[in-house]
C-alpha cells in the first residue's frame, strides 16, 4: 500500500486509517508522531499560534480555543 499525506486544518477532518501526525508552523516540524499518541493541547496551540485545547474520542481529535 502506497503512502497518503492528508494535508488540513481541520483536526476533527482527519479520518480514521491516518497512522501518524506531522504538525507544522512556519516550515518547521512542531510534532511528528504515530496519530493517537500526539498530545493535542500543546501540539496544537504552538502549532495554530493559540490557546487551544483538545482531546482523541471515538477515534477522532477535535480542538477547540480555551
């Protein structure tokens, strides 16, 4: 099977069947890891420049502003 990128803003649009998450801001790699095992709120609030909170729940992340 041949690799996918899924490129969005959206975190609660990825779909199940995407293994791993790269997070990028300003052409540098904010978080690279296997999907489930990617601290949302973090990951996400350096990665967006906001104060950001987010959780994994039936098999979807979903982020939203603190």
């Amino acid at each position: 099977m041949a690799p996918i990128a899924l490129v969005n803003h959206h975190v609660e649009e990825i779909p199940d069947g995407f293994t791993h998450a790269v997070m990028l801001r300003d052409d540098a790699v904010v978080s690279s890891s296997p999907r489930d095992e990617t601290p949302p709120a973090a990951n996400l609030s350096s990665c967006f420049g906001l104060d950001l909170s987010g959780e994994h729940r039936e098999g979807r992340w979903f982020a939203w502003a603190r």
